[in-house]
C-alpha cells in the first residue's frame, strides 16, 4: 500500500537529517545494503547537513529487480490513468514547494529567491504538464493492403534508468521521469553526490501515490552506483544529464547492450547582440542568459556573448554594473541574489579558467558583486562573476565549458563571421540573437548549429519545449510530447491478414 501523505518540513536542516542514510527502493526508505554513507555539505558554510546513503551494485540490482517485477503491472494500467497518478504526484510535489525550494538551496547553494523556488515550481508543472498526455500514446493505421489491418502502437520499454546532475537536480529528474512513468516504463534514479536530498524527498513524496517499486532512487559515486545501474540487464534505456565525458562512458556502455540512450551534455551557448539590438533587453538578457543568480552553474549558460563593436563599450559597462548591484550571500536569505558554487571541485575547477583568463595577454576581469565575509559564509564556496573582455574565441575560456559564473564579451563587425565564430565549437545546446532585424533574426535561426535557439529571449528550458543539443551537447530530446513518444516509448508494428 502507499504510505501516508506527508506534512511538509519547512526546516531544511531537520529534514536533511531525517532523509539521512535512506534510499527508495520498492516503496520504501532503507539504507544502503553496505550500511555506508557519504557527507552532504552545505557549500554556503562547509557545514555538512547529512549522511547520504551510499549506494552501490549490490542496491542498483535491489532497486532494479524492483522496478522489472513492477513494470507489467504498471503498463496494463490504462494510459490515462498512469497520467492521473503522475498528475496527482505533481499535485503532491506542490504543496511541498517551498519545503523542496528550502532543502535544495541547502545542499547546493543556489539562491532561494531567485533560483530553488522557481525550480521547485517546474518540478510540479512536469508532472501536470506529462500527466495530461496519457492520451496522446497513440498507433497509427497503415495502407499497407485491402486485405490486411496494418496497425502501429507505441509500447513502453521496460526499466529506465535515469542519472541525474546536481546544477537543477529536481527538475531534470521530473523532465525524465514524469513521461518514462507516463508511457508505462518504471525507473531507478541515480542522483548526483552533491545534491542527493531534495529529488529523495520527491520521491517520498510520489511513493504516496505510485505503486511500489514503479519508482526507486539511489544516492552514490558514480562508478560505484550508476556504472552498475548502466551496465544492468534489466536496464533497457538510460537517460543522462552531465558532462561529456561521462555521457561517452555510458554511451559505450550502453552500445554493448544494444540499449538507447538520451544524453544532455555540455555547452558553450553563444549569445549574439546585433548593432541594431535593444540594450536593455539585451543586457536583461545576458543576465537570465548567464544564469548569474546559479553562478553560472548552467549547461546553457550564455559563456560567449558576442557584441557588435558600436555596442561593445556601452554593454560590458552597464553589464558590469548590473551584476555589481546584485547580492552575494546565504542562498536561505531572501535578501540573497547570487549564491554559491556547488562543491570544493567545482569551486577549484572555476578558480583555476578565472586564472588562465586573467593571466591571459590583452584580457581584462572585470569582477563584479562582493564577496560575503560576515561569519561562516566567510568559508563558503562564493565566486565573484567575472566579464571578460579583450579574448578571442580561440581561448579555452571560450571553447571549454566552465559551468561558473565567466563569461567572454567578445567584439565583432560582420554578421556572417560572428556566425562562424558562433558555429566554431564542438557544443551546440542553445544560442541567442538580439536584433530588431526580422530577416537578421530568421537568417541566424537557421544558420546557427543549436538544438535551441530564440531570439530576443533567453529562456531556460520548460514543460513542452522540445529539448535537447546537437554535436557534442548530447543525443536526443526531452521536456516534451516528442520526448515521450521517441525517447521512452517502442513503436510495434502489427498487421493482421483479413484475406
């Protein structure tokens, strides 16, 4: 039977605590079959918050055998009523917003205000959003013959499953699990090791409403627990949100099951300010663009902005002055704008780009915001965003993906070689460009090498917006109907002789 509805926790560290040392598996909270746990670390103080369960291969075959045995049950569910449940774990997720928006911005550092609650708002607009497709799981008729009834259907595939990251870690995990579950696959989640408490509190939620062993999650490293849940047999799909190189891993692996994949990897999103553009929308732009209120800790983070040379000046100085009036400080004070970056690695990783790039000839840092000092966030993972000016787009601060809070204004004249430059990356997730040119607009659209691109915008993903990147930032789609059907779905073929 489900468990009982939960009271939402409005103390982050409290429940931080009482999520310690627990995985979901089978409908359950249990520890890890090892009894071992690793630290939780508030990056914003060092303090740790708690003990995660750390989970390996002996969990991953316990929380998979779990799923297979729950799948076919699951699918014989009528779509429709798969999408009411799935609906009703969004309606649950909801009352518990501002608990799961508290508990994130604890354990990665992201700014209450301005970063955990709108991502806590998405995780629920996920589930309504799939919840509602139930319907659309539709075959199709083939006019193959008057003699034969030529049919397709779409059927789930099995066990999905889904490795998450720690940069928006409740929302990736709702835009891959809400359509697995809808088109009838169950799943194991792998969360990431520095954000492992708000997507396990998610799941205590939904384990209210969906059928045991339907959904399962497991916190633990990466060789240790998501290699085996990659490498499991009864696994028949991975989805995938990380680096490159990871996302390599798990593709090969996977190529010797002969499993699909769905990979979102990294980025270098280009963003291109035309002489004709609004500045001020295009400086509001820049901001949202660069995700400076999640320190850059974005895989569409706008990291090169390209300006035209008459705008140039007047857009990193008013850039510049905008990031400089934001605040810096305790992601749990509603005061704060910018928070911390997630973990000492990734703080040294984004340290030592700032570095190369200061050390870099005719390359100007211009820093931005303060710095806290005021008692333990004097220890805390803060970084200064930084604006450089004066490097090419042959600079490795231009070309390798940092994930901080760095960006590369970079000046240019000719619309077509800023296309090129544009173009001249190995990652294609997102683009932008900003001209009040509508033949400018609609020419770029289709030159630029991105799997999304807007203009005069700058939009993080959403629920219906089919998306994902091309080249080196990943392989397939996901957040829509298209994602559903392709990514979690087999379609059968049946054709029955009426002769």
């Amino acid at each position: 039977m489900p468990t009982p509805t939960l009271t939402p926790n409005l103390d982050p560290h409290a429940l931080a605590r009482d999520l310690s040392g627990k995985l979901l598996i089978d409908g359950e909270m249990v520890p890890a079959r090892s009894g071992k746990t690793f630290d939780v670390v508030n990056p914003a103080t060092g303090q740790t918050v708690a003990h995660a369960a750390e989970g390996d291969a002996a969990d991953v075959d316990v929380a998979v055998q779990s799923a297979a045995a729950a799948q076919k049950p699951w699918s014989k569910l009528s779509a429709r009523e798969r999408g009411r449940l799935v609906t009703e774990c969004g309606r649950r997720v909801s009352e518990h917003a501002e608990e799961l928006a508290r508990l994130v911005a604890l354990e990665t550092g992201k700014a209450l205000r301005t970063e955990s609650r709108v991502e806590a708002g998405i995780v629920a607009d996920a589930f309504f959003f799939f919840g509602g497709l139930g319907s659309e799981l539709k075959g199709e008729s083939v006019p193959f013959s008057p003699k034969m009834l030529t049919i397709t259907q779409r059927d789930p595939i099995g066990v999905i499953g889904a490795i998450i990251p720690w940069n928006v870690p409740m929302m990736l995990m709702a835009l891959k699990i809400a359509p697995a579950l809808v088109a009838g696959n169950t799943v194991v989640v792998k969360s990431a090791e520095e954000a492992p408490l708000a997507v396990l509190r998610i799941c205590q939620i939904m384990a209210a409403v969906l059928p045991k062993g339907v959904f399962n999650i497991l916190s633990g490293q990466g060789p240790e627990c998501g290699g085996p849940l990659v490498a499991h047999p009864k696994v028949g799909k991975v989805t995938f949100t990380g680096s490159v190189e990871t996302g390599k891993i798990i593709y090969r692996a996977a190529a010797d099951k002969l499993i699909p994949v769905t990979l979102e990897l990294g980025g270098k999103s280009p963003m291109i300010v035309m002489g004709d553009a609004d500045l001020d929308k295009a400086i509001d732009g820049a901001i949202a663009g660069m995700r400076f209120t999640r320190q850059g800790q974005s895989c569409t983070a706008a990291s090169r902005i390209f300006v035209h040379d008459s705008l140039h000046d007047a857009f990193v100085s008013r850039l510049k002055a905008r990031v400089d009036a934001m605040k810096m400080g305790d992601p749990l004070d509603e005061a704060t704008d910018i928070g911390t970056i997630v973990s000492r690695q990734q703080f040294d990783k984004v340290k030592s780009y700032i570095a190369i790039g200061t050390e870099t000839p005719g390359a100007t840092a211009h820093a931005c915001s303060a710095l806290p000092t005021d008692g333990a966030l004097a220890k805390g993972l803060f970084v200064q965003p930084v604006i450089f000016t004066g490097l090419g787009n042959d600079s490795r601060l231009a070309r390798e993906e940092i994930f901080g809070p760095v960006t590369c204004v970079i000046r240019f004249t000719d619309y077509d070689s800023v296309i090129e430059q544009a173009n001249d990356s190995e990652y294609g997730l997102a683009a932008t460009i900003w001209t009040s040119d509508l033949k400018t607009a609609l020419d770029a659209t289709q030159r630029l090498e991105a799997g999304f691109v807007q203009v005069n915008q700058n939009l993080v993903v959403q629920p219906g917006l089919s998306y994902g990147g091309v080249k080196h930032s990943g392989l397939g789609k996901e957040a829509s109907l298209e994602s559903m059907l392709e990514h979690f779905t087999h379609k059968k073929t049946i054709i029955l002789n009426m002769g």
